[in-house]
C-alpha cells in the first residue's frame, strides 16, 4: 500500500516537522508554515493574503504564533514515513465544467504589443485628400499612402460593431508576414534613429473609406515644391554651385541615413526628398513606396519585354522623374512573369542601385531642364553602346554648364550612371566630391575621420518589397468580395448567416455575423436587475414585478408579484431549494421558490428597519447560507437565511451602498462615497478600503465585477478602475455618462451604461500593469440598466422596459 505524499508548506514547500515548520491556519482554511507567513507582505493593517487560495484574511495583532496550529496535518506529516508517492492523476473535466468563452482570441499577445501603439487614434488626423493630411494636434502637414482595407464595422443582426482599434488590427493581422515585416521596416526606421528619415507616425484607419493609411512626416515641404523652378529652369548653374553643394551634400546624408537603417530605395525621384522643420533634408520612404507603386503599374499588362520596350518603360519613368535604375527595373518585369529578353540588365539589387538614382536626382538639380530633356531621349538600355554615348552626352551638359574646372565633378556623376553597380561610387564618395564645392580639401578638418557606411546585399529594397504591390491586391480583394457579397477585409455575408455557429462563444459568432438576439418584453417600467439559474432567466423593474423566462426559447413562464416597492435588487440561490431573492426601496427582501410549478406567494419575506431617510434595499449577494444586503442607510447586513435574522451590519460606508460582489472568501461593497470596502466572509469583519485615498472629485461607484485576483468598479463620470490584489492599477474612460452595469468573464469585460452602448474591452496583465484591448460596441436604443453574461449568452437590460437577449 501506498503512503501519500507528506504535507509541505506552500511558499517554501519544507515538510511540516512541528519544529521549525509549524502549520498554521489562516481563515479560509489553508495552512502555511508559521515563518513563511511572519515574512509575507501586510499591504493592510490586520489582514495577509493567502499564500494558497490569495484572498485577503484576518491577520491576528500578535503574529503567525497566535494562529491556531494545524494539528491534524502536523499528526498526519509526523506518521508518515518520508517516502513520496507518485503525483495524482489530474481530474478529467466533466460536462458541467466547460468553459464557455466569449470572445475568440484574433492575435497573439506578442502581436498586440508590437503593433497597438503604431495605431493613431480615428481623430488623429484631419483627412484633406488621399495622399494628404494635417495632424490634428498641432497642424503639421502629414503625407498618407494607401497600405490595406479595413475589416467591415458591424456584423448580423446583432448591431455589434468592432471598435477602431480593432478594425486597423485585424486589417494587419490578415496581412502577409512579409507585408508585416515591410512595415516594421519603415517603423524602425522612421522613428528619427537617423534624423535623415522622415517620421512615420503610424497608421490612420479612414472609416468612412474602409482604407488603411500610413502616416508619415512632410516637414515644411517636398523638394518637388520648394526647388520646382530650378528643376524646370536652368537648374543650380555655375553661379549657384554653392547652394547646389549644400543641397547636395544633405541629400547624399539622407541617403546615407536610409542605407544605415537597413534600407534601400530601388529608386528615388525628386519627390522623394523633403526638409524637416530645422531645413535640413530628409527621405521621404512614403514617396519612395508611392513612386514604387508606379513602376509596378508602368511594367504591369505586359507579356513580354525586348529590348526596345523595355527601354519604353524606362524612358516613360524617366520623363516623369521616376528615376529606377536599369538592375531594379529588371527585377520588377521578371516578378511580374514578364520574358525579358535583355539578359545584360541582370545585376544583384543593392545600395549601388540608389547611387544610380542619386545620380540622376544631383543632375537634375544641377541642369534642371537639359537634363530632363536629355533624359527622355533615353530608351535603349539594352544596347551598351548607346547607353554610353547617352553618358557621355550627360558628361559634355555638365562640361558645358560648369567648364572643366569641375572635372572631378562630372566624373563622379557619370559613374552614379554606370552600367553594373559594382562600378558606381559609394555615396560617402559622391557626397565627398560634393564637399568640395563649399570647402577645399586642404581646409577640410572633417576629410579624414571615417564615417559610418553600411553598403551590403542585406539591405532591403522598398521598391521590390510587398508595400509597392499592395494597390493592386487590393483592388484583387476588393473586387473578389463584391462579387461574393462580402465586406472588404472579413466581413459576412450577411444573406447566408444560418443557425450554423461555432462552440466557442457569443463574441467568436459576432465576428462570423451569426449571433442573433431576442427581444423579451413584457414588463411596464425600466429593468433592474438580471439573474440566470435553474434553466431560467429572472427579470426585475420598477414595475415591482420579477418575470421569469424560458432559457429554451425565452418564452415567458411566470411572474412573481407581492413587492409593494420598486424592485432595486435580484439574485438567484442555487441551494438544496433554489431560490430567487429580490429587494426593494421600502427594505423588503422576497424569497421566492423556483421549482415547478412557480408558487404565487413567496416562501418568505425579511424586512429591514424601516426610516424615511434612507431609500431601502440597492444590492444583493449570497455565499454560505447568508443574504448580503447593500442599504441606503449606509450599511451592509448579513442575514441568515434559515432563520431569517440580521447576524451582522457592518458599518463603514458614508452614503449608500449600491453594488456587492462576492469572490472566494471576500465580499465586495461599493458605495455612492466612491469608495470600494473589502469584508471577510468567516467573520464579516473588515478587511481593507480601496478608493478612499483618491484624489479629485469623487464618483460613485455604480456596479462591481470580480475574478480572483481582479476586481472591476464603474462609475456615475463613466470611468473604470482596476485593482489587482487590492493594487490599484488602472482608471480608463469607457463610457460618455454613467456605467450602471459591467459584467467580467474571462478576459473579456462587458459595461453599459448612459450612453445606450454595450462597449466590450479585453484585458490582460500582470502584477506590474494592465491593459485594455477595445473590441467593440452594440449601440442600443435605450439606455442600459443592467447586463449579465452566462454560458455564451449576453442578457442586456434597458429603461424602456425591454431586455435583449444575444446568442
């Protein structure tokens, strides 16, 4: 025969001896070492938490040695021999343990902590056009670019609609990891490591469009704006070599700067370049995905490319300033499944490849208009031959303008438009040569310090990259669900949404579109309270009626009357005899019997002290044979439900007490003082008081939610606070006016209120944090009194005497 495994203490896990480790029992029945609960925290006075179960309990003056000792478990440590058994086999899960989830899980936590702030708010960004806007907060002009669709906002009958946050999540979560990645690129490398890249701000979804933006800097201006008469005049000039050289050496920096973040263009245009708000000039990485888009376009339709038409495409591009060079372009048309014909194109994509543009962009600044003609007779890239007379003819437009003075010059320019990019000069080189207009190498003390180059194959090329592509998948996506009837981005069609539904919850079939909802009326006045046991759905309102309803179909089966006030409170007691007690403002408490067939008369009926000053009965709980009453007189009784009398009041609170939640061995009372009063079920003594230090004005607290280790009040200003282990963590505003209700299952928390909107939030965290996830919203017709969530249903009260029910 086995012996079993020998009694240990649950924080330093040592066997009870009855010498050094003593057991000693706190009062929810756990047992823990006398020195291990001597070291634990006392966050109140007269009160620890459970090493075990984690409940605050009573914590005697004297210490641990006051505690009573385990004298059974140190008898049972002490017969034992030391010999351990194997561990028990785990409980296998019974029927009436499922789990019922809400909410599907739409992403990982790790991808919700990279991505969630990158998300501006729906008001971040005044929207002026498609590729324009200012930011709202202090009116700096933004640049937008195109970079998905939103998911659709409302799904079924249902009326939910996912919040913002979550529609621009989704939107990148159904993105491709390359596409993803892309972006993190651009992220990382517009967050001003290098001053030299503009700033992306984020992403901006456009709700009325169903578009997904990328918000990114425009300074005081794009170099297309600013330098637009050089480029169609005569462009810097001999007389203007000075400015040309400031100009220069900036745009070489930022390209440098790019390079740097792991970054290459594939190309660059004029466009491409803006100045910051100190004038210095920094790259615009929207621009370049913008230009990118457009070489895609010109390459796409075609079957097959020789070289004459290749050189159509690269002479159109040039025209418009789109300066690719000759390597990327050839890249492009093969992803595109274009024959290319023209192998002599096929050179590794790389840092030489913007060196090439970088060329191209300096040329254009130089010689403004010349060049722009000169380049449009370009069209045969295929034939070295001509593409190095084409060279040349550049070379004598720079002899022509600056005079062989500047043959330094000229000869680094003409090998940025080198034919392989192996022979093109770095661009510290260009931006060397460049310097020397403004300072003469012998007077130049920056000459010889190194700087950093980062010129490798790693680098990754925007113009190749998933972000260039994206126009036309979405034009793809968007064309596919118009014609399957489906929203853009993963909506439903709506006229096949049938009784198929997936297990795993109310919120998984909102986000499919199959959740439907019942409205159940009946009663005359505003609902109350909401209670669900026994295969029934109870009802309370002002009405001073309890309806009772068919969990089946929600028919209606019964209603209890007898209340000669309004009805306040309503719990369901799941005992021996299940019971349904119901409180009301003249102090009556009714115990109601809920088997079949339904009594007319309830079974008993408690009264409290009746006084004019105090307005009855406003919250009921349950746990271990006694009511819990939260009364308007500002007290929170325990009644013993055999026998019907008052055991305990306990006093504390200064105004009414108007919401009770029982977790474990910890009751719960919220109060109109805003002020949150934990009491000890064993012994109703108090425990500790949340709220009481917090500064400003004060809010009532309208409604509690508890789980373990967190607890959830609302209030009347429509602010939530959360406290983890009696910690206060976080207050968020959830609502535009008070929250009467707020339920909590799971992760997923559900408040109502003022504003008639049923807002669901995820949450998460730890010790150190919390965090609130929005999901969305139910708009609703009325203002929301009261909510329950049970089993994969959501039961809503409002004041227009109607309940809906979402299943």
């Amino acid at each position: 025969m086995e012996l079993p495994e020998l009694p240990e203490c649950p924080v330093c896990l040592q066997n009870y001896d009855g010498a050094s480790t003593i057991p000693r029992v706190l009062g929810c029945g756990h047992s823990a070492c006398e020195v291990c609960l001597a070291k634990l925290p006392h966050r109140y006075p007269e009160t620890i938490r459970c090493p075990a179960c984690t409940q605050l309990v009573k914590y005697p003056p004297n210490g641990a040695a006051a505690l009573p000792k385990n004298i059974d478990l140190l008898s049972l440590s002490l017969s034992l021999s030391p010999l351990q058994n194997p561990k028990p086999k785990p409980r296998q899960q019974s029927a009436d343990d499922k789990v019922f989830y809400f909410l599907p899980l739409l992403w990982s936590d790790e991808f919700y902590s990279t991505w969630k702030d990158w998300v501006l708010g729906n008001d971040a960004v005044l929207v002026e056009t498609e590729e324009r806007g200012r930011l709202c907060e202090n009116g700096a002009d933004v640049g937008l670019v195109k970079v998905g669709s939103l998911a659709g906002s409302g799904l079924g009958e249902s009326g939910f609609e996912f919040s913002y946050n979550v529609r621009v999540l989704k939107c990148l979560s159904g993105m491709r990891e390359e596409e993803r990645r892309e972006l993190g690129l651009l992220m990382r490398g517009g967050v001003r490591q290098c001053r030299r890249i503009g700033r992306v701000y984020g992403f901006l979804g456009n709700v009325e469009d169903g578009v997904l933006y990328l918000v990114c800097e425009r300074g005081n201006g794009m170099f297309e704006e600013k330098l637009r008469g050089l480029r169609n005049g005569g462009g810097f000039g001999r007389d203007g070599l000075g400015g040309f050289g400031v100009i220069g050496m900036e745009v070489c920096e930022a390209v440098m700067g790019m390079h740097l973040v792991g970054l290459v263009g594939g190309g660059l245009g004029v466009s491409c370049f803006g100045f910051d708000d100190f004038g210095c000039v920094f790259v615009d990485l929207r621009q370049v995905v913008v230009m990118g888009r457009r070489v895609w376009r010109g390459v796409g339709g075609r079957k097959k490319n020789g070289g004459e038409e290749m050189g159509e495409v690269f002479g159109s591009l040039l025209k418009d300033g789109d300066f690719v060079s000759m390597e990327v372009l050839f890249e492009v048309v093969q992803r595109e499944g274009v024959a290319v014909e023209c192998e002599k194109l096929k050179y590794p994509v790389g840092c030489g490849s913007d060196v090439w543009s970088l060329g191209c962009v300096l040329l254009s600044l130089l010689l403004g208009k010349e060049f722009s003609d000169e380049i449009g007779k370009m069209d045969h890239i295929c034939d070295r031959s001509s593409y190095a007379s084409w060279i040349e003819r550049v070379g004598d437009l720079v002899d022509s303008r600056l005079g062989s003075e500047y043959a330094s010059l000229r000869e680094t320019l003409c090998k940025c438009l080198n034919y392989d990019p192996a022979s093109r000069p770095r661009v510290i080189d260009v931006m060397i040569c460049i310097r020397e207009l403004i300072i003469k190498p012998q007077y130049d003390i920056m000459a010889g310090l190194e700087r950093p180059v980062k010129e490798n194959s790693t680098n990754y090329c925007l113009i190749l990259g998933e972000l260039c592509k994206i126009p036309k998948q979405m034009s793809e996506t968007q064309d596919e669900h118009v014609l399957q009837g489906k929203y853009v981005g993963g909506g439903a069609d709506l006229d096949q949404i049938d009784e198929e539904r997936s297990e795993s919850g109310f919120i998984d079939g909102l986000a499919e579109g199959k959740i439907k909802s019942k409205v159940l009326q009946g009663h005359r006045d505003s609902i109350t309270a909401l209670a669900v046991g026994g295969e029934f759905l109870f009802s309370s309102s002002f009405d001073k009626t309890i309806h009772v309803w068919s969990l089946q179909d929600f028919c209606h089966v019964h209603t209890f009357k007898g209340h000669e006030h309004t009805i306040k409170a309503l719990i369901y007691v799941d005992e021996e005899k299940p019971l349904c007690i119901s409180g009301d403002s003249g102090g009556g408490i009714f115990v109601w019997g809920t088997c079949s067939p339904f009594g007319q008369e309830p079974l008993k009926i408690l009264y409290e002290q009746k006084d004019w000053r105090f307005s009855g009965i406003h919250a009921l709980a349950f746990r271990n044979g006694y009511i819990y009453t939260g009364s308007g007189d500002r007290t929170v009784k325990a009644w013993s439900l055999p026998d019907g009398t008052i055991s305990c009041t306990m006093s504390g609170h200064k105004s009414v007490v108007s919401t009770l939640a029982v977790c474990d061995s910890v009751l719960y009372s919220g109060s109109w003082d805003g002020t949150i009063r934990l009491w000890s079920l064993s012994d109703h003594s108090p425990l500790a008081v949340l709220g009481e230090d917090t500064s400003g004005t004060v809010a009532s607290v309208l409604s509690l939610a508890a789980d373990r280790h967190v607890l959830v009040a609302t209030h009347e200003n429509g602010f939530l606070k959360v406290w983890r282990n009696d910690v206060f963590m976080k207050s968020i505003k959830m609502h535009n006016g008070a929250v009467f209700a707020t339920g909590l299952d799971e992760k997923w928390l559900f408040t109502g209120g003022l504003d008639k909107t049923v807002n669901v939030q995820e949450w998460s965290g730890d010790e150190f944090q919390t965090d609130f996830r929005p999901y969305g919203s139910i708009p609703c017709d009325s203002v929301i009194t009261t909510l329950l969530c049970w089993q994969g249903k959501l039961f809503v009260g409002y004041a227009n005497r109607n309940i809906t029910v979402f299943y």
